[in-house]
C-alpha cells in the first residue's frame, strides 16, 4: 500500500528532513518526492510504501497534519486508492 503526501507552506530550513524522520520514525518508506519553492511557497509532494508502517494509518494521518500545523505547514496524507478515486476521469 502507497499514501500520498502533500506538503505546502512557507519555505524554511529543513522541511523536508522533518517530513522525512516523521516517515523514517513510523517505517513509511519514501518512493518518490518531488519538491519545489515557488517564490517562497514551499510545495513538497511524497510518495511513502506505508506497508510497514508501525502505527495505525489514521494515527500517521494525524501526528503528520499536527506536525504541519506546529511549523505553519499544510500537511496531507491520503491513502493511494483515494487519492487515486478522486483523479479519476
């Protein structure tokens, strides 16, 4: 199983190693990312193997937008079959 995360905010000094050692911490393996600044707008997008994952997905859902909300980020992560559903044709 996949999830998608999204990450979008002010750009600052180590966004992505924070998102990364929340993933590493909870054994969500990153596939792929993909990350630009625009401006100073910070846009982050993640791709995590979440099989392994050592807590409840609803659980990862929240420590991750608590995360976000504590450093003035917009962090999302959805489940690959719904995020997938909803960019359907």
């Amino acid at each position: 199983m996949k999830a998608v995360i999204t990450v979008v905010g002010k750009d600052s000094v180590g966004i992505i190693a924070k998102v990364s050692e929340k993933c590493s911490r909870h054994k969500a393996n990153i596939a792929e990312i993909s990350q630009t600044v625009l401006k100073s707008l910070f846009c982050m997008m993640m791709v995590c193997d979440i099989d392994k994952l050592d807590i409840p997905f609803g659980s990862f859902v929240d420590e991750m937008a608590a995360m976000g909300k504590e450093n003035g980020l917009d962090i999302h992560v959805m489940h690959e079959d719904i995020f997938n559903s909803m960019h359907r044709i």
